[in-house]
C-alpha cells in the first residue's frame, strides 16, 4: 500500500475510543488529532491529557492539527504529550517557522503545515524545505461534514510538482472528504496520505464492524 491512512479521533466513537484506537493500530500507522480551543475555531475537541493517554495504547504516529489561539504556548506540552507531527495553519507559521521547525526536529518531532482552501501555496514557500508534511484542507476547517472544495485539488497538484522539482521531502495529505465519492480525484492529483472520519467510520453505519469498514475502506481507495 503506497498510502497512509489516518483516521481522525474527531469522528470516533467518544464512548468507545480507547477499543477503536486498539481495533485501528493493528491498520494504520498514524492517527490524526484535531486539536481546537474554542476561540480560534468555535469548536471544542481532544485536549492534551487525552492525546498523552493516546500515546500509552498506541505505537503509531500522532498528527496533532493545532487550531489554538496561542499555539506555540502549548508548544512543550504537546511534545511531552507524545505527538509526532505539528501541523500549524500557514497563517500561524508566518513569524515563527523557522524557530518552530529547529525546536521541534531537535526533539525529535516533525513540523507539518495545513493550507485552508483559500490559502495560496505561495506564502509558505520560504520555509517549505523544512517541513515533513503538508496537509491539504478539501473543505473550510473545524466541523466534520463539510463542502468539499475542489479548488484544493489544484493545490495537491502543485505541491507534488513542487516536491519533484526542487527535491523537497514533505508528505503531502488530504483533510475533509476523504471518502468514497472523493477517492478518485483525489488519487489523480497524488494524495499520499488521507485523514478519513466518514470515510471509514461512516461505514459502521451500515452495520459493519470497525475492522470490516477498514477493509472496505482500501477497497474503496483501490477501486477508485
């Protein structure tokens, strides 16, 4: 398989995360964490004890995607908490990109960016040599179930031709989306990574177990 699959906490069941995140690790090999305050989205989700206990139950990488008014404060907590990856908004990384990729390569982390739809490649482009991943925004940030934008397919492409031109190293990846209906165009434009919260747990809904909805999954991936 020459794709990771990341299935966002968000979309969990809440009364049974800890046997869903036990069912998964034996799958993935990374889980997506969003990470929101309320203020810089109005939404409320997983908070740092929660992404602390993820780590003592799973050996796979954890993708926080940090939507926090203030997130380099939080900056050591959540290396103590166990994450692998940092994916900050572009918008938060304008002054402080090159202090934040050091700090976290120096201990070992990986320093991800997130580009919202109506966010030009452009204004990461100083700094782009030195992240791990890109995470592509296929709909506006915050709540599950939005519009998928297919003006963010364009953005994947140039990422990919931009990786291959210059020789960067960065993984790049879809949010929002990522489900059966999407799937194709998305594999056309070179998604190498895709968070799924409907696309796999949505399947559950017609009464499958979460082990059978994964190997749905893949085959909705290869199938496309």
């Amino acid at each position: 398989m020459d794709y990771i699959i990341s299935p966002s906490v968000m979309c969990m069941d809440l009364m049974n995360l800890g046997e869903q995140i036990k069912t998964l690790n034996k799958h993935v090999s990374m889980y997506h964490v969003d990470f929101i305050d309320g203020v810089y989205l109005k939404n409320f989700s997983i908070t740092l004890p929660f992404i602390a206990a993820m780590r003592k139950i799973t050996d796979a990488a954890l993708d926080i995607h940090v939507m926090l008014t203030d997130p380099f404060y939080y900056l050591d907590d959540m290396i103590e908490a166990g994450s692998t990856y940092l994916s900050f908004h572009s918008e938060m990384l304008m002054n402080e990109a090159f202090r934040t990729a050091h700090y976290l390569h120096k201990h070992g982390r990986k320093l991800g960016v997130v580009l919202v739809p109506g966010a030009p490649i452009e204004m990461i482009y100083p700094y782009i040599s030195h992240l791990d991943k890109i995470t592509v925004m296929m709909v506006d940030p915050g709540f599950s179930g939005g519009i998928f934008v297919p003006e963010a397919l364009d953005t994947v492409r140039k990422l990919k031709e931009l990786r291959k031109e210059k020789g960067y190293h960065y993984i790049v990846e879809a949010d929002g989306q990522c489900n059966e209906k999407h799937f194709t165009e998305l594999k056309q434009v070179g998604v190498e990574s895709y968070i799924v919260g409907s696309g796999l747990f949505g399947l559950m809904k017609q009464g499958l177990t979460l082990d059978e909805a994964y190997y749905q999954l893949i085959r909705n991936i290869e199938n496309a």
